[in-house]
C-alpha cells in the first residue's frame, strides 16, 4: 500500500492502490512532502529535477507516499498515508515541507486535509510527523524562513518550519528552490547522511559562496562598470542586485532545464530570494539599497561608482578595489601568510596592509 510510485521501474500501481510494497521499496526510505502555505513552486521545481531525474527519484532514491499535488487521494484515504507511515516506520521517514505553517487561529489557516472527518492543520501535521522523522528538510524559503507567505502584515501568523518544532531542520531555500539543491540534499541525506551545513542549515554544497564571487559579471563590478536600467549587460548592483549578500550557487549552476540561464544573464538583478529575510529585506527590489552590507564592510553604492572612477582613471585598477572594498584582498593576505606552512614568515605589515587600510577607512569599513 501507499508508495505513490510503486515497483522497482514498473509503473504499475498508484496512489490509493492496495498492494503491499515490494522489497525494494523497504530499502529505500519512505519520504512524506507537504505542502503548506505554499504556491507549489518548489513541488514543480522539484518534479522538473534532471541530474537524478524525477523517475529515477522516486524509483530508486526514495519510497515516496505522499505528495498531494500528484496523487489521487483525499480525505481520510490521503492522510491515512501520513498515520500508517508514522506508526509503521517512524524514525525512517523523511519529511519534507514546502511552505510556512500559519499558527493564528490553532492553525486553521492551512488545513492539509481531514482525519476523522475533521480538519488535519499543517501546524498538527508538521509537528506530529516532525518529532519522529529521521530528517526533516523545509524545502523553499517560506518553509524555511517564512518567506512570501510571512511577508508583512502576515495576517495568518506563518512561521518558518524551524520554528514550530523542535527537531533539527534542513533547510532548502530558494523561491523557488533549483531541482538540484532538492535532490542533491535528499541524495545526501539518504546515502551519506546530513551534509554539512552554514548557521542557517542550508547545505554549504549549495549555499556557500556568495552570487556575487560567482558571477559572470563580477569584472564589470570590480571595474564600477554598472548598468542604469535592467536588461543591460553590465553589473546589476546599481539596479538592486542583492548578489553582494546572497549565498548560493545560481551563477555557475543555472536553472532552466538544462542549466541555461539564471536571473542576472537574463538582465535582472539577484534579489535574495534565498535569503532569511527574504522578501521584506530586499524590497524595493530595484533600488539598491543606501547602505549595503558587503561582507565585513558598510558602503553606500554611489560612493563605490564614484571611488571606482577616481581610482581606475589613478590607474589602480578595479580588481583591486573591489577587492579591497569587500575584505577578500586583506584575507587572501592574510590566508597567504598563515602559518599553514611550517617555516613560512607571517607578514602582517606590508604596503600592501597599508594601502588597504587607508582605502577601507575611506570607504567606510565596519569597525
Ligand atoms: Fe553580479 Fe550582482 Fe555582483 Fe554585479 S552586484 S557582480 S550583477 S552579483
Ligand atoms: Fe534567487 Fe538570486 Fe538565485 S534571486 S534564484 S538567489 S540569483
């Protein structure tokens, strides 16, 4: 009974059938997705996955019993899923939440379906079937921050996965999140167990370095080359670009189908759509915010365009300004004279250091 995708690719069976599982479905752990306050983007994202295929997903990665977006089932038959599974394999299941989980009202504002012909809220179901899955992974950056579905006034009291349960959560976020991000951390978590994860457990295989040290457009930044409106082909800074405080590898993994194409190759800035703050925190998304924290640096993005000027016609060059402007000149300094080789002298005053300090000083730098 249950597994949505029943035999080892036969196609045979569905949601609702009777049959028990096959052995193989026994190997594979059974993963339960639902969906909250959601749109369903992450579900579509994730249902368009390539590098595993969806197919080879569900046939040969995971048991999956529960996605209400494909399956047949309703009412009791549906959450029937979700109460066999808790009482037959808990501390196995993994489950996965796409969307925050309104608290105002018991809950009522999200109501995943009914139990004993009465409402099942995503508040009871999220915080029954959390406390006894083997991981938890809140998929999207409503589930796992809040999110659109918490933006300001948040009239339903949304609130990120995390923050209703107690066990530890992974989260995936992204608005939606890419394909990858949600297969390859289900990949990891089923065959190597929890990935290493940053101080918002998102997985640093994908969110570990900033939009903007992977951008194709990163030259032009270092230069003060930026583009006045959207569509142009230049740094997108000036139009709003959150690149600088983002986390996440879209510039060099890409989205659509075959990795083609990502927000700033398509002539729009990055806005954070990863970030926790997201989206009260980035809005007015096409303004660039009066003070933008780089990292380890305050700055105002009229004065890097202006400071860049001066500088390039001095012939110093934008790489090196951009570089000192956001620490990475001063910690690749640093990082080149660590002690890491035995014998090798730290060099903590050089020109270099000098030059350095003056310019951030002059630019603001956080103390
Ligand atoms: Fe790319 Fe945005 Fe950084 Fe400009 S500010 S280099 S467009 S990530
Ligand atoms: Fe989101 Fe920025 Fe990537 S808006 S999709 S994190 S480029």
């Amino acid at each position: 009974m249950f597994s949505l995708f029943h035999s080892h690719r036969s196609r045979s069976g569905g949601a609702g059938s009777s049959a028990e599982p096959p052995a193989e479905n026994k190997k594979r752990p059974p993963v339960l997705w639902l969906g909250t306050n959601t749109c369903a983007g992450d579900s579509i994202s994730f249902l368009n996955t390539l590098g595993p295929g969806f197919l080879d997903v569900v046939y040969d990665l995971v048991d999956l019993r529960y996605l209400h977006f494909v399956m047949t089932a309703e009412g009791d038959m549906a959450t029937g899923i979700l109460e066999k599974t808790l009482a037959e394999r808990s501390g196995e299941y993994i489950l996965i939440v796409e969307g925050n989980v309104p608290t105002r009202s018991n809950g009522l504002y999200c109501v995943i379906g009914t139990r004993s012909g009465k409402p099942y809220t995503a508040l009871e179901a999220v915080r029954e079937l959390g406390a006894a899955a083997r991981h938890v992974m809140a998929v999207g950056t409503c589930a796992a921050f809040g999110g659109p579905y918490a933006a300001r006034p948040n009239p339903s009291g949304g609130k990120a996965v995390q923050e209703v349960l107690d066990s530890r959560v992974i989260n995936v976020p992204g608005c939606p999140a890419h394909p990858d991000w949600i297969a390859g951390t289900l990949a990891h978590l089923v065959w190597r167990g929890e990935p290493e994860l940053d101080a918002y457990n998102r997985p640093i295989m994908f969110y570990g370095e900033t939009i903007h040290n992977l951008c194709q457009r990163r030259h032009y930044f270092d230069s003060g080359i930026f583009a006045s409106r959207p569509g142009e082909p230049w740094c997108m800074y000036k139009e709003g670009c959150k690149g600088p405080v983002t986390y996440a590898d879209c510039p060099y993994r890409q989205w659509n189908g075959e990795h083609v194409n990502w927000p700033v190759k398509a002539g729009t800035p990055c806005i954070g759509c990863v970030n926790p703050d997201f989206p009260d925190g980035s809005t007015p998304f096409f303004e660039h915010l009066p003070d933008i924290h780089l990292p380890g640096v305050v700055v105002n993005a009229n004065r890097v365009g202006a400071v860049a000027g001066v500088l390039t016609a001095m012939g110093i060059g934008g790489h090196l300004l951009a570089n000192i402007i956001t620490g990475r000149l001063p910690r690749t300094l640093q990082k080149g004279f660590s002690p890491a080789k035995p014998g090798v002298k730290i060099l903590q005053k050089t020109p270099a250091h000098y030059l350095v300090k003056s310019l951030q000083k002059s630019l603001g730098k956080k103390k």
